[in-house]
C-alpha cells in the first residue's frame, strides 16, 4: 500500500531518507476509504481500525 502514496520505498541509508522521503497525500485523500478500506481488503480477518483514549477507554472497529 505505501507505494500508492511514496514514491521510493526503501532508502540505502539515513541521508537517502533525510533527502527523499516523500508521502504524497492525493487532494481527496480520505482515511477511512483510502487506508481503512484497502486494508480490509488486504486482510479482511484483520481488526480495520482500533481507537482509545487517555482514561483507558477502546474501541475496535472490524470489517463486516
């Protein structure tokens, strides 16, 4: 998935990353359809999203 929004993916070295890391962020770039969505189809067994808080509270989101 991470070659849908990098251009290069691995770096030869700390100053090969320093000087190309990249990500490209599309301008309807929407989280829940672009990295969620693609997730579940990847690995649909899988938790799709998980959330919490600072008082302990959870929530995990599963694909249907």
């Amino acid at each position: 998935m991470l070659e849908r929004f990098m251009d290069k993916t691995t770096f030869e070295s700390q100053e090969d990353f320093m000087e190309n890391f990249r990500v490209n962020v599309p301008e309807n770039f929407n989280f829940a359809y672009d990295i969620v969505d693609e997730w579940a189809k990847v690995a649909p067994d899988k938790k799709a999203l998980c959330w919490t808080n600072d008082r302990g509270g959870a929530y995990r989101f599963y694909v249907c």
